[in-house]
C-alpha cells in the first residue's frame, strides 16, 4: 500500500565512499577484497566519473619508460583491452559497472546525491576533533532516501561534498607563491581554479556531411578567434579539452550556468571546423557532446601533509609513499576560452614521484579519507595530481588503508603510525607499483632453488615486478620454457604469484599507434583499425607440483589469461613448484616479471 511516503533505507557497513569516479571505484574494490564490508554511494547512473562515456576523458597518468600504473587501473584497462576492441564507451562503460556491481562485499548505490551528515554526538568538528557516524542520500531514480552508518568513510566525489557537512578543513584556489615558496604559483592568493569543460567527440563517415549550428551557438569566424585552441582533426588526440570556462567563477556552485555556457562554445566551434574555414571535415560529423561538464579542480581537503609543488620537484620520496604521480603540473589558465593566451602551462615534474599517505586522510575528522583530485595538496602540485590514472591507485591506497583500519580498528592516522609498512607491502603484493620501494618476498622462495629451462631467473623474486631505468627485473624465456623453485623436501605451500609482462609501454598492440597508450577514443576515422590485445602477455599456462611421492600434479592449466596479476591459493605439499609457459598473445618471446610461492 502506497502511505505517500518517501521510503528510508538503512545500511550498515564498515566503509563507506561518495563519489564513483575511479578512485572511488577503486578504493572502494580494494577496501572490499580485503575483506571490509563496503557501500559506494554515487550521484551519477554511470561509474568512472571524469573517464565514464558521460565525460570521455581519457584516464592518464604517469608519463615516461614503464611507468604505467598497475594494479586494479591495470586490471580494468586490460579488460577493455580484451572485450573492447573499437573502444565502444557502452562497453567501458559496462565493464566498470560490473568491477564493482558483481564484487563480493561492495552495495552499489547509483543515482544516489549524499547530501547531509551526521556526527557522532551531533557534534560539529570544525571546533575540535570528531567522527561522522552516517551520510544520507537521495535516490533520484527510487525516491528513496539512503542512510548509511560505517566506521569509515572515503570522499572521492571530485567537489568534496563531505567537508562542508562535517566541518572538515578544506581549501579551494590557489595559494600564495610565498606561503610554500612555490615558484609557480601566484603572488597573492585567489579563489580561482581551473576550469570546466563539456568535451565533444566527431567521427569521420565515408561520404559528405552538413552541420546546420543552432541560432544559440558561438560563432568562431576564423582561426584567429581561436588562438593557440588546436582543432586539427587529423590529430585523433585532439579532444577540445580547451573548450574551458569556470576558472573564475565558482566551479562548484555555477556549473549549471556555466554547462550552458559550453554547450555555445562546443557547437559554435563544431560549427567552425565544418563552416568556417578549410579543415578538411567535409566527411566529419558530430557525433557526440557532453552535456555533464568535466571538472578539474575545486575543494581540496587539508590533510596531515599538504603536497606542494617542491614535493613533486624533489620526487616525493617519503617514507609513507603509497602512490605515485608523474604528470607535468599542467596549470590551466583560470579564464579558459576567454583568454587568448596559451591555455595551460606545463611545468615540467618528475615521473614518477611519489605521494604520501598523510595526504589521504582529514586533519580533524578521524574517521575520514579521500581520495581524487580532493587530496591534500596545493594548487600547484594538484596541477599533476589530478589526472585520472594517478587518481585510481590513489583510490587504490585509500581502500587498502580503510580495510587495515577496519581489520585492526585504527584511525586513518593511526594506520600512519603503525601501519604503513602494512599497507605499503599489501599494495605491493597487489601489484601496486611504489617507486624507491621493494616488495617482501616470502622465505620459501628466498630459500629455494630457483631454476629455469633457460636463461637466469632470479630477478623474480627481487621485489621489483617491473623494468625500472636500465634494470629489466624480469625473466625472458620461449615458449615452452619453464620457471621452477625446488625445496629441500616436500614443504607446505599455500599460495602462487605470479605477474606478467602487459606491456606497460603498448608499443606491442595492434591497432592506431598514437592512440593505443590511450584506453578510449576520442575522434574516430572512418575504417580504423581494431585494437589488439598486448601481445607481451602469456595466454596459456601451466603449474605443476612435485609431490612427496617424486610425481608431477597439475595444479592449474590456464588457457585465456588476460590478466597481469596471477594469484592461486592451493594449500598442497610440495618438493617443487613449476611455471610452463604453452604461449603469449602474439609475442616470439615470453616475458615474466615475479613469480613466488608462499
């Protein structure tokens, strides 16, 4: 029976994160596999924020050699490598609904605006120190409303809607050159940001297309109205991410105003390219406009460390790294389109550099994390910070603390004190690259004989799963051969690790040249090529035992893998672990990063 009253819903869970962006997903994820009961509340029906096919931003990160990140950004990208060969945003965007929709212990809440908070004690924080006890959010597609009580919470939602519910210490525009002594910042402080972008997507067709404006649109007449804005669609990396306002308004609370405003810019400068001027679009057509304007920056949360632009010049290597950046500090000007200037600066920064855990959680609110472009950090080094791949393994980071918070019943500061270790070398058995940091390899590999039917092979078990500078730290085979650890007589082994080589550099991929590093498309010529998938990586394995009985066993034969990481739990008895590679996905050479028993 219908009482005509909005329905309450009640959740109880250990973790809780606004915000579905990828690292809301992926601290979410984390913080689930590990075993922590989560909830991901989300105001939009689609997940991936920035990079979902409501934005089409690309998800990038760390420039240069092997530097790609890894872990659960890996594991998705790899994903799409297989299952998306046209790089259809339906598909991406199913394959990062179902990484959370179908993950043991995460509730998934789409469509869901938090918008209030309670604290324990109904206290406000921002006169002392506190802890949330609940969020509470509309579902707009159930006129339900949501409350979720947890011990922890992550605000991954870009804007920082929980700060000001909950008193938490925040900033918002740019800081003072002299309060850090950052070169690249400005003289006196402001409130402006850079700004937002509705971006827009064209496709080349095999015949002529017309392109009738709406009366509302600007009108860019030549290329002089457009100065330093490329618009060369030859250029597949062109996405218009110039088309930019909001800088020096409030990027929070005028984006509906501003989203209007872009809409104008996005279809006058469609309207260029296909009427105003030669740029060879005769066979180009729109295909696609956001009208979900794609933020980059607003509210930054005020951690236990602030990161400023001489962390990331002097490669951050703190002794609580538990995440990496490498991306220029690409500073946009606040004026956007309106300034007929270059649009952005890129200050050159270390790749990679490092980003400490005391970033990742609030200075006054005990019980809360964050993780996104709203970590704590000044305008300058969030200039780098921001991009969406250095995001996720920040995402990454922030569940894995909550799920050792959660397991031990610590602060988020108290995870600081005593345990980081922990949580650096979970994240590093999680495939999570630390620079300036090894993984701990467990005393039966170390112990063991470790053999191969050819060449050396120790570097697996060095701690690095990766080429670093000239260092290959990995084990090159044929296919056939084999990797094997022998033990002094039959011993437990409980586990299996293994990583492979997926091609971090995708110089080994079928597919447009310039546009493989790239999980998506942008603009699409007629006819392209379909994407392959890395060719470095091994398809097809085997794991064998040597039992107490000097007999072979089959542990695993893997015949599709696609996947970087490797893990098997077996609990056997063993004399001898082996790894046979049978074959990769296009590679003459088989390429293996770790392999380790425990």
């Amino acid at each position: 029976m219908d009482t005509g009253l909005l329905k309450e819903v009640e959740h109880r869970v250990d973790f809780c994160v606004v915000g579905g962006g990828l690292a809301g997903m992926l601290a979410a994820i984390s913080a689930a596999r590990h075993g922590a009961k989560v909830l991901l509340m989300t105001d939009r029906p689609v997940l991936g924020g920035n990079a979902s096919s409501e934005i089409r931003m690309w998800a990038l990160g760390c420039h240069g050699h092997n530097n790609r990140e890894t872990g659960i950004i890996e594991e998705i990208l790899l994903e799409n490598f297989y299952r998306n060969p046209t790089r259809n945003f339906s598909i991406w965007d199913s394959i990062l609904y179902e990484k959370v929709r179908f993950e043991k212990n995460i509730t998934l809440l789409l469509n869901c605006s938090c918008n209030s908070v309670e604290m324990h004690g109904g206290e406000d924080c921002s006169s002392g120190r506190s802890r949330i006890k609940s969020v509470r959010g509309w579902q707009l597609t159930t006129y339900t409303w949501h409350t979720v009580y947890a011990d922890y919470f992550a605000d991954c939602s870009g804007d920082s809607i929980l700060a000001p519910l909950c008193g938490a210490e925040y900033r918002m525009g740019r800081e003072a050159a002299s309060e850090f002594g950052e070169s690249i910042a400005p003289a006196a402080a402001d409130n402006k940001t850079m700004g937002l972008t509705c971006l827009m997507q064209a496709r080349e067709v095999d015949a002529p297309v017309k392109y009738t404006p709406p009366g509302w649109a600007k009108v860019y007449e030549s290329d002089e109205s457009l100065p330093n804005r490329d618009h060369n669609l030859a250029d597949l990396k062109t996405n218009f991410w110039w088309m930019e306002l909001g800088g020096e308004y409030d990027s929070i609370h005028d984006t509906e105003a501003l989203r209007d405003e872009l809409l104008k810019i996005a279809f006058g400068v469609w309207d260029h390219i296909k009427n105003r001027g030669e740029h060879n679009a005769d066979n180009w057509e729109l295909e696609w406009v956001g009208f979900l304007p794609g933020k980059r920056e607003s509210r930054r949360y005020v951690g236990d460390h602030i990161l400023t632009q001489n962390d990331v010049a002097s490669q951050g290597k703190f002794e609580d790294l538990v995440a990496y950046g490498g991306w220029s500090m690409d500073d946009h000007h606040p004026g956007g389109i309106n300034y007929s200037g270059e649009p952005t600066i890129f200050h050159p920064a270390p790749a990679p550099y490092g980003i400490p855990y005391r970033c990742l959680y609030s200075v006054n609110v005990d019980n809360l994390f964050f993780a996104g472009r709203n970590i704590s950090a000044t305008h300058a080094a969030m200039s780098s910070s921001r991009v969406m791949a250095t995001c996720a393994i920040i995402g990454q980071a922030v569940g894995t603390a909550a799920s050792i918070a959660v397991k031990n019943r610590l602060s988020p500061r108290e995870v600081y004190e005593t345990g980081i270790s922990e949580l650096k070398q979970t994240l590093m058995e999680d495939d999570c690259y630390l620079p300036f940091n090894r993984r701990e390899i467990s005393g039966i590999s170390k112990q063991a004989v470790l053999s191969s039917s050819e060449g050396e092979p120790a570097f697996l078990i060095n701690g690095i799963d990766r080429p670093v500078m000239d260092a290959d730290n990995g084990w090159t085979g044929k296919t056939g051969s084999w990797v094997q650890f022998t033990f002094e007589g039959a011993i437990p082994v409980k586990s299996v690790r293994i990583v492979f080589d997926s091609d971090l550099n995708r110089t080994e991929c079928a597919g447009d040249p310039i546009m493989v590093p790239y999980p998506m498309l942008c603009n699409k010529k007629h006819a392209m090529e379909p994407f392959g998938f890395p060719k470095t990586m091994v398809r097809d394995f085997t794991l064998e035992y040597l039992d107490d009985k000097n007999q072979w066993r089959l542990l695993i034969h893997a015949d599709n893998n696609y996947q970087r990481l490797f893990r098997l739990d077996c609990n056997i008895s063993a004399a001898a672990v082996r790894f046979t590679a049978n074959k990769t996905w296009g590679s003459d050479k088989v390429h293996l990063l770790a392999f380790e028993v425990k």
